[in-house]
C-alpha cells in the first residue's frame, strides 16, 4: 500500500500562504489496495491593491525616485505638502533613463533588466501617503527610452545610417509604432497600479523632437503617419488598462494646446481625449517660442500664457464633446490638468509668478494642476498653507 500526503493551502488577512492542518482523501489503486490521495489545492488570491480616490480639485507637485529613495528629502516634501493647499505628489516610477525605480515582481522586466530598485520600499512610500491622504500618481517616462533602446535597436529610433539616434540631451528613443514595446509599458503599468499606486500617468507618448532631425529614421513605423501610430498606440493603453479600477493620464506638449496640427511629433488633442481620463498639457511659459502670442519673452509673461493656451484647450474639448459641457462637468474640458512651471528658465520664477498660473489655470475655467521642477526645490511661499486639520 503507497500513501500520499497532502497540505491544505489557506491565505492569511495579509495575503500570505501558511499551512493549515493536513488533509487525506480515500481512494482506491488497485483491485486490493487503498490509498490517501491529495485533495485540490487552494491558493490565496494577492489581496487588491487600496487606492485613493481622485481629489477635485488636484493639486500636486512632482518628486523624482531618487528623491523618494531619500528619506529625509522625501519627508520635508511630504510635510509640505500636509502643510500646504496641496494634496497629491507625482512620483516617478520609470523616467528617462529607462530604469523602472521599484521591484516590479513582472518575471518579463526582470528578464529585461530594466529595474533599478532605487525605491526599495516603493509600496510602504505609497501606504504612508495614503494614510496621510494623499493621492499618489505615478509617472512613466514611455518612448524615451535609452536603456531599452540600446537593447533593441532593430525597434529603436535610429540614424539613417541605422545607429541609435540621440536628442540633444544624448537619449535615445523607441519608435512609437514597436508593438512589443507597448506590451512591456503596459507591464510596467500593471505592476505600479498593484502597489497602490492611484494613478497612472504617461509621459514622452510622442515621437522625438529635439535633435538631428534631417538624420533620424524610424524603422517600425518608416513613413506611417504619426497621429495614426499614435492614436493606436492610445487606443492600445486604453483598452490594456480598461479593467484596472484607477485612471490613467497623459502628458503633452504644451503647444498642444493651442495647435491644430501634431507639430511634427504626432501629438493632437482631440485625438489624445477619447482614450484618457486627464490630459496634462505642459504649458511652461519658458517652454513657448519668442512671439508666442506677442511677447518677447513669453516665460516673463506667466498668467498671459498659461490662461491662452488652457482657454483655447478648453474650448476645443467643449467643441469637440458630443455633448458641449462647462469646464466643470464629467467629461469633455473637465479632462484637463495642465503642469505648471515652477523653475527658472528664461525668467526667474518666484512666489508671485508661479501664483499668476495658478490664477489663469482657474480663469480658464479648471480647478486642477501640477507643479513642476525637476530638482524637487518648490517656490513654497507660492503654495497656500492650509489648516492640517481640514485636509
């Protein structure tokens, strides 16, 4: 007579496989002998991830994985933030390095090699903000990619010569028409929503612009059209993603706009809406050509500009939803949440500047923002302090 033991599996509250009592089953093998079979095996489910809620209105400032790697750094800008009108933080998750900045738990990343774990304890961060309620986006830098580039560079953006090309910054990008490349973002997203992440926002979903443009070639996409290879790209995100409980948004240049055409980098604003829960148009001043809109220097010139370029996406959205809506109502303009400056560039930018966007992105009829600086070092006076009590 052979015998067979078997384990019970039972899941802990935390999500964890134990052991439980052992367990036998009764069978027969052959004509004269039984024998104790293993009966199926019950495996825990992961628990779900919690997630925050979107704030109305959103009010955020950006901090990089390293920054969020340092703990002391961290914790004064988590302070500011209790302290201030502002209720939600960016935090990069995958920027333009192409290094993903927490353990992932994806067998397909880790085979890549992408993870630089420089956020060790990326969803205890996460946990912390939420219980001091916070609402916590994630950033993934996507087409600008030198890590995953240089790795592939049959889907790389390249040189006529079929050498990687490189923007002016030295950063080498993927071509926005590689499929396989869509599949490892969408990866990427799916890991960060399973660490509590709120939401997931998307940045460089565009083809290059700033570099050697007479010399760059893309060898998926060859002579697509680029709003085409884009809008599929987008439509591809959103229906990946339809079945996570979180919003996903989407980064773009701020003359977006105000433009009709893709200004050579397959960005439109009517196309990006349908398939994104917020827009964010990047609407420096500093980042606007000189003239734009009359002005010699447009980054001396910050209430003027951001109110333009948000009054004009506001009225496009209205123009272009199926049913016309005030910038306040579910869907259509409500959409928007521009990024605003708050560095110096082409001007400096004090309390009074940064204040002056904050104003015209409510004269144009929204309520949200982000603020950005890619050194973490905010213009603090510039932010309304709030009762700690109220938040």
């Amino acid at each position: 007579m052979s015998w067979k033991k078997h384990l019970k599996i039972s899941a802990a509250a935390a999500g964890v496989v134990v052991l439980a009592a052992a367990s036998w089953s009764l069978v027969k093998t052959d004509g004269s002998d039984v024998a104790y079979a293993p009966d199926k095996v019950a495996v825990s489910e992961p628990p779900k991830p919690q997630h925050i809620l979107t704030p109305e209105p959103v009010k955020a400032i950006y901090m990089t994985s390293w920054v969020a790697s340092t703990k002391w750094w961290r914790e004064d800008l988590v302070n500011f933030i209790k302290k201030s009108e502002l209720n939600s933080i960016v935090i990069d998750v995958k920027d333009y390095t192409g290094r993903v900045a927490f353990d992932t738990g994806d067998e397909d990343i880790k085979k890549e090699g992408s993870e630089e774990i420089r956020v060790s304890d990326m969803k205890g961060f996460v946990d912390e903000l939420h219980a001091s309620g916070i609402y916590v986006i994630a950033r993934i830098t996507v087409f600008q990619d030198p890590y995953y580039s240089k790795r592939h560079q049959d889907i790389a953006v390249q040189k006529k010569n079929g050498t990687l090309w490189k923007d002016k910054k030295g950063l080498s990008y993927v071509d926005p028409a590689a499929k396989e490349f869509w599949d490892y973002t969408v990866r990427i997203a799916r890991a960060t929503e399973k660490i509590g992440f709120d939401e997931l926002n998307f940045d460089y979903i565009r083809f290059p612009s700033d570099g050697n443009m007479s010399d760059i070639a893309f060898p998926v996409s060859a002579k697509r059209n680029k709003v085409e290879v884009l809008s599929e790209f987008f439509a591809y995100l959103d229906s990946q993603l339809a079945d996570i409980s979180i919003p996903i948004s989407a980064d773009v240049f701020g003359m977006v706009a105000t433009n009709y055409d893709d200004l050579n980098i397959g960005q439109v604003l009517e196309q990006i809406a349908p398939h994104f829960d917020y827009i964010a148009p990047m609407v420096y001043p500093s980042h606007y050509p000189p003239t734009f809109q009359g002005f010699k220097n447009p980054a001396a010139h910050p209430y003027e500009i951001v109110l333009y370029s948000m009054s004009k996406a506001v009225e496009r959205l209205i123009a272009a939803s199926s049913t016309p809506a005030s910038p306040t109502s579910q869907g259509g303009p409500s959409k928007l949440r521009p990024w605003i400056q708050d560095f110096d560039l082409g001007a400096t930018y004090d309390a009074e500047k940064v204040r002056a966007e904050i104003q015209a992105v409510y004269d144009s009829g929204l309520t949200s923002w982000m603020s950005w600086d890619a050194g973490n070092k905010y213009t603090r006076d510039a932010y309304k302090t709030v009762d700690n009590e109220a938040r």
